[in-house]
C-alpha cells in the first residue's frame, strides 16, 4: 500500500487524473474502474478538462462503475449512471454503449445478473486501473462493514449510518433506496492498479483503520493491505489520525 499525502484535495483530484490520463494514453484498450460519491467529482473535472484541451481520448477505453442503486433506473437523477453521464461520460468521447454499471431490474435475478457483470469484466480483459472512495465507516463500492473479504459482485443492504451519510443529496420527499448492486472486495482486488481517494475530515478515522489498522471485515477497505498496487491519495486532513 503506498499512502501519498497532498496539502489539498485538488491536489489529489489531480494526481488521480494523472493515473488515469497515464493509462490511458498507454494502453490500446484500457479497462477503467470508476467510483461515485463526491470525492470523484474533482477527477472527473480535471479529465474533462484534459479531453477538452485535446490531450485524453476515452474512445477505447471500456469502464464499469463499482455499484449501483435498486429500485430506480438510469433515468432517474438520483441513479449513479445519470451521475457518471452527468460528470464524465456526456462530456468525453468515451461509446456509452461501452460503459456498464452493475444492475437488477425487476424480474430479474440477482445471482445471475452479479455473475454476468463478473463476466463481462473478465471479457473486457480485468479492470486496470480502479477508483476509489470510502465511506466514513470504511465501505468500499457498496460493500459495508463485514462484507465477506472474498465477495462478488452482489445485492447488498446499505447501512444506517450509509443511509444518513448519503442522505444529504436526497430531498426530503425524495425515494432514498436502501439496497445497491455493488461489486465485491474480491472483485476490486482483481483490478491491477487501485487508487483510493480520501479527502476530509470526516474520513480520517476510516483512513486510520484503512491504513494501520488490523485485516478485517469490519473496515472493509482494509482489504486494499492485500493489494500489491494500492495507492491511496489523501488530503492532510484525510490523513491527520495516521
Ligand atoms: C457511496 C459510494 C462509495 C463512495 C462513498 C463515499 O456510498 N457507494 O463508492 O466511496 O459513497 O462518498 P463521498 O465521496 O461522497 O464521501
């Protein structure tokens, strides 16, 4: 695990863009891992940016999201496509029709749909580079607190505390699902590189147990000590309880 520290958050929005431009600009057909939530924002920004002024093609390049909410679909403004068509997808060249989030509609089974992006990952050739956030009590995609080290991609039940920490993008009288299709910890290891962003205060005691902490389930981002190309990009209050 390599831990980079940065004065500021931007200063990690930009290192990260950096990774992914690299990549990019690398490999014929790379396969992107991306992440939702507002840490990635600040990214998705900066790669915008660098395909505007002519300097990153998303044109080969596959993704697919970590996780996804059930019980609304992809026109809904609360769905994490509409997020990444919103911050990234409808401002590059990148084919949407190469860009999957995992997802169960009605009717459909959840076991079948979880190994079927499994295998489309597998097909795209693996994940090369992941991004990644965390959540205050150390959720990684949606896998919360004692989800299984070795899981895949699956239904999983958000937590309370989830719940609360994401409820200040919902309105009021707005439907907040409880239940999202997220990748599994095994799943994200598989990627070659992980790149983990963490900025704020309120993410350092996830950060500690992240980084210092013991291999466990309980902070599931722990995960990421098993990784060989783990680096975790942290703004100084991110990182103000290592
Ligand atoms: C959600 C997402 C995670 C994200 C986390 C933190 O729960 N499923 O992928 O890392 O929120 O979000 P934020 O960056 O808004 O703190």
């Amino acid at each position: 695990m390599q831990v980079i520290i940065f004065d500021d958050a931007q200063q990690v929005a930009d290192s990260a863009a950096q990774w992914v431009a690299e990549l990019i600009n690398k490999k014929p057909n790379p396969v992107l891992g991306l992440a939702t939530g507002s840490t990635p924002i600040s990214l998705y920004k900066a790669l915008v940016n660098k395909h505007k002024a002519g300097e990153l093609s998303f044109k080969n390049t596959t993704s697919f999201n970590l996780d996804e909410y059930l019980g609304i679909d992809g026109t809904n403004v609360q769905s994490y496509r509409h997020f990444m068509n919103e911050n990234l997808f409808d401002h590059v060249d990148i084919d949407k029709s190469q860009t999957f989030l995992p997802t169960c509609n009605q009717g459909e089974n959840p076991r079948e749909q979880g190994l079927a992006y499994e295998e489309k990952i597998k097909q795209a050739g693996g994940v090369d580079l992941q991004i990644l956030g965390i959540g205050a009590n150390g959720h990684i995609g949606f896998n919360e607190p004692t989800s299984s080290l070795a899981s895949r991609t699956r239904i999983k039940t958000l937590t309370q505390q989830t719940l609360d920490d994401n409820s200040r993008l919902f309105a009021a009288d707005e439907f907040q699902p409880t239940l999202a299709m997220t990748m599994g910890i095994a799943t994200i290891l598989d990627a070659r590189y992980v790149i983990l962003m963490a900025t704020g205060k309120n993410k350092a005691k996830a950060v500690k147990d992240m980084v210092t902490g013991a291999l466990s389930a309980v902070c599931p981002a722990s995960a990421l000590q098993l990784h060989e190309n783990a680096i975790i990009l942290l703004d100084k209050e991110a990182a103000s309880e290592l």
